[in-house]
C-alpha cells in the first residue's frame, strides 16, 4: 500500500461539479492499494497518517503529528500511484489491487482513521475527481507499507 502525505491549510475533491470532501489544517492522503496488501498495511499507513510528526512545533521544527494538531484527513483512492513507468511510455498498473480489495482497504483505512479520533473526509472510489489543495510547507511524504515493516 502507498499513501502520498500532503500537509495542506486546505483541501476538497469535487466529483461532477459537486464538492464531496474537504478538509482545512491537515493532510491530504492519495492512497494506492497494492496485489497482496492486507488488514497490516492498512494499520501502518494509519499509523503514519496519524503519527508521523509532519507539522511544526513552537520553533518551526517538525516535532508534531496529526493526532497532536488535531488536524482532519483528506483520503483520495489513487491506483495510479502502483503504476510503473519503468518499460515503455505507457504506464503498467499490473501491482494495483482488484477493485474489490482496493475499496474494501480503502474504506477500512477511513474507518480505523475514524475510530482513533480523526475527521476524515473522502472521495468518491473509482470516480472521476477533481483534487484541490493547498500545501502547506510544501510537506509531501511518500509512505510505502512493503518498505516500513
């Protein structure tokens, strides 16, 4: 599973003209599930959502996490991010995971997300949206579930 982490001061994802989620002070995650991923990769990206100390404290260091800042979540399904640019000019999306299983991860990273006290707003799995954000920093970090554990 990936997970690219955007601190933003804003963010919404529209989906046929209509705003269906936004956040303000928090991260925007584009979350891409991979073959094979299971109910443990879903826990270590909820984990570092919540946890990984992306905001500033007192002195401008990086020393707070979400949970510190009570900051909300933007979640975004995103297959494009298993793809491979590696052969070709076409990207190969052969490590995204069916449908079924990337919806039913997807659902269960907001769930648990939910459960631990964070807003979480979402998009729309499988359509087509229009992402809207505000970086705040920039901070972006690339959070892969295969790599950490």
């Amino acid at each position: 599973m990936k997970a690219l982490l955007q601190r933003v001061t804003t963010a919404s994802v529209t989906v046929d003209g209509s705003i269906v989620g936004q956040i303000q002070d928090g991260v925007m995650v584009l979350l891409g599930v991979a073959k094979g991923d299971q109910e443990s990769d879903a826990c270590f990206v909820v984990d570092k959502i919540r946890n990984l100390r992306m905001f500033s404290d007192d002195r401008g260091k990086m020393n707070r996490s979400l949970s510190d800042v009570g900051g909300a979540v933007l979640l975004i399904s995103q297959f494009t991010l298993l793809g491979s640019t590696t052969n070709g000019r076409r990207p190969s999306f052969d490590e995204a995971a069916a449908p079924d299983l990337a919806k039913r991860l997807y659902d269960q990273v907001a769930q648990r997300l939910r459960e631990g006290g964070t807003t979480v707003e979402m998009g729309v799995f499988a359509a087509h949206m229009q992402v809207a954000l505000v970086n705040d920093g920039p901070v972006t970090f690339m959070v892969d579930s295969r790599s950490g554990c």
